[in-house]
C-alpha cells in the first residue's frame, strides 16, 4: 500500500507560505516575482500539494529529522536554510517529498550502542550461571591477563560513553531508528562472543608470556589517549551550537600531530587499540572484530577524506585517509 506522509504537510503549507512585509504599492518599483511549489511523493511520483504565489525568499523549512526535501527524487535532501530563490529552479518549481521514519537522537543510540558491550561483557567476567558449565559459576580466571583484558574492556566502552556525554557534539541532531538495532546487533553480538572465549574457564595466555601482554598494553593505552585527544582536538574546532565545518590541524598536543598525515586520525588510533586488545588476548574473535572494525573505518575515513578533498581546496595534500601513505 502506498504510505504517503501527508501527516506533516501542514507544517509545510504552513512555513511555505509565510507572510512577508511588503512596502506600499507606491514605493515599489521592483515587482515582486511569485513561485508556484508543486510538491511530489519521492517514490510514488503523487502530487501531495500545489502552492501558489510563494514568496521567493521563503524558506524550505520542515520537519527537518524525519522529512526530506529533494529536487530530484533521488538527489540530496535540501539544506534547512535554503531559500526558494537561491535554489536552481525556475518560478514554477518542483520538489520530493520523502518521509525519512521514525528517528532516534544520536547520543541516545551510543549509550545504548556502548552500555550494551560493558555489561554484556562482565556477564562473562563474572561467569554468571547458564554460561559455562555450573560448577564454574561466579569463579575467577586464574590468569592475571584475563583481569587485564576485562579492565581494558571496560575502560574502552565507559571512555566512549562519557565522549558521547561530554565530548562529541553531532552535526546531525538523529537517525533512523532501525539503524540502532543493526549498530546493537554488531557491538553486542562481537562483545559476547570475545567475551566467551577470553574468560572462558579453558582459556590459555598469550604465547609468548608477560611481555607480549606488556607490549600489548602498552599499544592499548597509547592508542585510547591518541583516540581521547583527536575526539577534543576535533570538539575543539567547532564552536557549539555551529555546524561550521574547519580543517583538523595537529595541536600542541603529540598525540594530535598525526593529522599531518592522516585525515581520521580517531579511526587509526581505535585501530591500534583493537590491534593492543588482539595482541594482549590472542584470542580469535578479537582479531576478528578487529578486521571488521577496520573495513567499516576504512569506509568512514575514505568519505571523510573525500568530503574533505571536495570542501576545501587547500587541503593538505599529503594526507591519507586512515593508514599514513597506505590507504
């Protein structure tokens, strides 16, 4: 059945045809040249509303989270702040109407995205009944890299949960709801699945002993400082409430100073620290997680990258997306 969102449009007739201050007929001597707005369905290709005489300096505002604006039906979403006569069209002008769904806060999608994997993986900890056989309920690894592991578990997701409490601010306010099924199925699913083995009663320690784990460690930390210091260097170049877009520049701080080579320094550092976490455990489903992480990473820094590239002419041109000279 054809779903067609007519449950805003009034909130569009409405903004669309905003009464404007004119001067007295006297005075003016520019006339005042009107649009005539058809608005179509985006799938169906159904006119939903026609408007006439619509002021040229009306703004395209709607519902700005859940709808979309195109003049093209598969073109990009017009900007809030686009106004009719600065749009490439003529005085009678046509537009896609698309209903975007249900929409969910972004911030409200990374706690419950980050809190998932933390309790999830101290279930495993912890060894909580009907996980292992039961006479291994609520006992403890004999091996001291198993406690490190679960440490550096958790310091990763309670990091992340308060970045996205303090830290990060959005460009985009939401998205769509169903998307946070998919994002929980992806951290919770890989959170218990590590969590299996690592603190699996039959779990055995790295081969080469301690100092892999040092090394490992080490690794770790450096890359969840690195990963903390890119997150405000970033915080700290756009002003709140603003969705000015600058150039990343390294900082005073070292860990900043690998934007003269990178583009999306965060995604490189988390890499490291997923590699540390893949050294330290030697466990299978960690390396995994960490292929997978760094495939969907790769594909953030490339469109960063390449929005970068497109934005500002003066970009500098020995930065790689995410791996320095490499990719």
């Amino acid at each position: 059945g054809m779903t067609t969102p007519l449950l805003h449009l009034h909130e569009l007739v409405v903004t669309t045809q905003a009464p404007v201050k004119r001067k007295p007929a006297k005075k003016a001597k520019k006339a005042v040249v009107f649009f005539e707005v058809e608005i179509l369905d985006a799938k169906t290709k159904d006119k939903l509303c026609f408007l006439d005489k619509v002021e040229p300096n009306c703004p395209l505002q709607w519902y700005p989270a859940r709808q979309s604006i195109r003049l093209d039906p598969k073109g990009k979403s017009l900007k809030d702040e686009d106004v009719l006569q600065h749009l490439p069209v003529g005085t009678t002008a046509t537009f896609y109407f698309r209903d975007l769904g249900a929409q969910i806060s972004w911030v409200t999608v990374f706690l419950t995205e980050y809190t998932g994997p933390l309790v999830i993986y101290l279930m495993f900890y912890f060894r909580v009944p009907f996980i292992y056989s039961p006479k291994y309920d609520f006992t403890t690894s004999k091996h001291w890299v198993v406690h490190l592991a679960c440490m550096c578990h958790s310091f990763h997701y309670v990091k992340r949960l308060l970045e996205t409490l303090f830290v990060h601010r959005f460009s985009h306010g939401t998205m769509p709801l169903r998307n946070i099924f998919k994002n929980c199925t992806y951290y919770w699913g890989f959170a218990a699945w590590m969590a299996y083995y690592i603190n699996h009663p039959l779990y055995t320690p790295p081969i080469y002993g301690e100092q892999q784990i040092r090394i490992a460690l080490i690794i770790f930390l450096f890359c969840q400082i690195g990963n903390f210091s890119i997150h405000i260097a970033l915080r700290n170049l756009r002003p709140p409430g603003s969705k000015t877009r600058k150039i990343p520049y390294p900082t005073k701080n070292p860990f900043t100073w690998i934007f003269l080579l990178v583009s999306c320094p965060n995604y490189t550092y988390e890499l490291g620290s997923w590699l540390g976490f893949t050294l330290m455990t030697q466990c299978l489903p960690v390396a995994f997680f960490t292929l997978v992480g760094f495939i969907q990473m790769t594909v953030w820094a490339k469109g960063k990258h390449r929005s970068y590239l497109k934005e500002f002419r003066d970009y500098p041109p020995l930065r790689s997306p995410i791996l320095p000279f490499i990719l």
